[in-house]
C-alpha cells in the first residue's frame, strides 16, 4: 500500500472525509458506493464499479453519454419506445 501522508480524524458519528485530492484521484463523487473491509489490521475503502443510475445494479453496465445503465435497464428503455 502507498501512503499518502493524509491524517484524518473520525468525528463523533464515526465519520471520516476524504480529501478533495484523494476523491479526484480516485475518480470518487458524491453518492458512489464505497466498499468497506478489513485487511489485518488496515481498513480498506475501496470504490465500487460503475453501477447503473437507475438500479445501482453493477452487474452487465454500460457507459452511455458520461453515465452507466445495465443491460436490463437498457432493455426496459428500449421496450418503451
């Protein structure tokens, strides 16, 4: 693991915020799912792929004009035309 030098604290709630930097970095915005484990003694986050804006499924997604739709998605939009 690379370290990048950023120290955060963990509010009341249990909450901690990533830097604007790191999300850029990582291609992270706002409501992304972020998976959430333990390796030894590290908690891992880990950003999950690109799920569908309209199920949030990440299974057979597409990209389509900057968003992600899957297949059966896809196929309910095609049926109502």
């Amino acid at each position: 693991m690379k370290s990048t030098g950023i120290v955060r604290k963990v509010d009341e709630l249990g909450r901690i915020v990533l830097p604007i930097e790191l999300r850029r970095t990582l291609d992270i915005e706002e409501r992304d799912p972020i998976e959430i484990y333990v390796d030894g003694n590290s908690v891992v986050l880990r950003k999950v792929g690109n799920p569908c804006v309209f199920c949030n499924s990440s299974t057979d997604v597409v990209p389509f004009r900057g968003k992600h739709i899957c297949t059966a998605c896809l196929q309910e939009l095609r049926e109502l035309q």
